[in-house]
C-alpha cells in the first residue's frame, strides 16, 4: 500500500533494515518531514515507533495512526511497517529528478 499527504509518502514495507536505530521524540511528536516552503511540518503524535536509516525514516505502528501537517488534511494509516520517502519529480528539459517543496 502507498499513502500520501503533500509531498511525502509512506510506503507498506516488510521490515524495517536490522541497522536502523530508534528516533526520539521531539516535544512528544515525531517530525517526518518540514515544509520547505512555509515551515510547517508532517508529523505523528500516535503512539509508533520511528526508525531512521541511511537518511531514510521507517515507522513500526501496532496501531492505526496519523500523519498532521497544518495545510492538509489528517491522514490516517492502518497498523504495519512503512517507509517514510518524499515525492519527486523529473524534469525533462534539465533530465534530473528533484523533491518537490511543501
């Protein structure tokens, strides 16, 4: 499964790589990701685990949570292992691949 909110991602995987280590929370939140453009931020308040690796982040979720961001809608996701990636795009006439800012 893929869900999106904005510019993120979060991708059904089925496990989190061995080397990945455990993110602390950040005033009781987990950030997934900030908004380049405006400074807002995708985030999770639900009780998960946050994994990163290789600049990659993964989620451990036992439950259902959300992911909030101030100009989105909530987004929510069933319990299971995910891969947090940002969305990007190709540009064809520069033939390169770049994030695409929130």
């Amino acid at each position: 499964m893929l869900y999106q909110q904005g510019d993120v991602l979060i991708e059904s995987i089925q496990s989190i790589p061995t080397e990945a280590l455990i993110k602390d929370r950040e005033n009781n939140k987990y950030i997934i990701a900030k908004g380049e453009a405006t400074g807002h931020a995708h985030l999770i308040e639900d009780p998960v685990a946050l994994y990163f690796h290789k600049e990659t982040f993964y989620i451990l979720a036992k439950i259902e949570f959300q992911i909030i961001h101030e100009e989105h809608l909530p987004l929510s996701v069933p319990k299971g292992i995910y891969q947090i990636r940002k969305v990007r795009e190709y540009d064809h006439f520069f033939e390169e691949t770049k994030e695409i800012a929130d």
